[in-house]
C-alpha cells in the first residue's frame, strides 16, 4: 500500500479565488464567517449556506468594508482541497462521499474547529468529496474534500 496521501494544500491556494459582497445588507459579517460554507445569493452576493445546501463555496477572509449599499465584502474559494469537519449525526462516511453543507454556525459565530462543516448528501450541481479521512469518518472527524 502507497504511504502517499491527500491533503489540503497539494493545489494551488489561490485558485479559484474570488472577492464578494456576503450577506445580506447590514448583516456585518466578520472573521467569525472565515471556514463557513456559502452557495451564491440573489443580489451578486454569497450567504450562509443552511443545512443540506450545496456547497458553492467556502468564506476565506474578510475586509473590513462594505459594498454595494452595506454588504460585507470578503474573499470565496470556489474550488479547492481542503479541511472540513463532519457534521453531527454523520457515521460511516467513506472515501468518495458527496457531501454537502452541514449546520453551519449562525452569523456572528464561528464554527467550533474552524473548518466548513459537511454532511453526506446527493448535490447534483455544486459536487464536492471525500477523498481523505484523517480519522473514522464519524461526526466532528476531520475530512479532506475536494470539488468535483
């Protein structure tokens, strides 16, 4: 068996970059967003992905400005390896998983590890995977995803 293995940072971490407005107007989004899952709003901006959201993308930073009448402005990465944490109520997810968003943290509250939170599910449009598991495979383990 190869001792090689997935991680996060093989690609390159500014692919697929891109700034935003985030939010809604006056929801003053802040560092606290950075590692959470975001699918494209209706007003040229990225929100919070709910529960069993595709994923579109993942919030990683913030500026301290508005934009566009008083969204947040920050920085998507819209396709990449990275970090994520399964969410509560996942068991047995396996290499080559779909995933999708999980409950992420409510505006103004970080996410507990930091990382976007994922759960199994069936996207048919916006499709990361598992490709890593750096433990079980069980809630609050610590995957690699990647975009598909």
């Amino acid at each position: 068996m190869s001792t090689f293995v997935f991680n996060p940072k093989i690609n390159d971490p500014f692919a697929s970059i891109t700034e935003s407005a985030l939010g809604g107007t006056g929801d003053g989004w802040t560092d606290t967003e950075v590692g959470k899952c975001v699918k494209l709003g209706t007003a040229n901006n990225y929100v919070l992905c709910a529960d069993g959201n595709e994923i579109e993308g993942v919030c990683i930073s913030m500026e301290p400005i508005t934009v566009n009448s008083g969204f947040s402005f920050g920085t998507v990465q819209k396709d990449r390896r990275m970090n994520a944490v399964l969410d509560t109520g996942e068991t047995g997810v396996a290499v080559g998983d779909l995933v999708v968003a999980g409950a992420q943290a409510a505006v103004g509250t970080a996410n507990s590890s930091g990382y976007p939170v994922v759960a199994t599910g069936t996207p048919t449009t916006h499709k990361w995977r598992v490709i890593r598991l750096l433990t079980a495979g069980e809630a609050g383990d610590i995957v690699v995803i990647e975009r598909i």
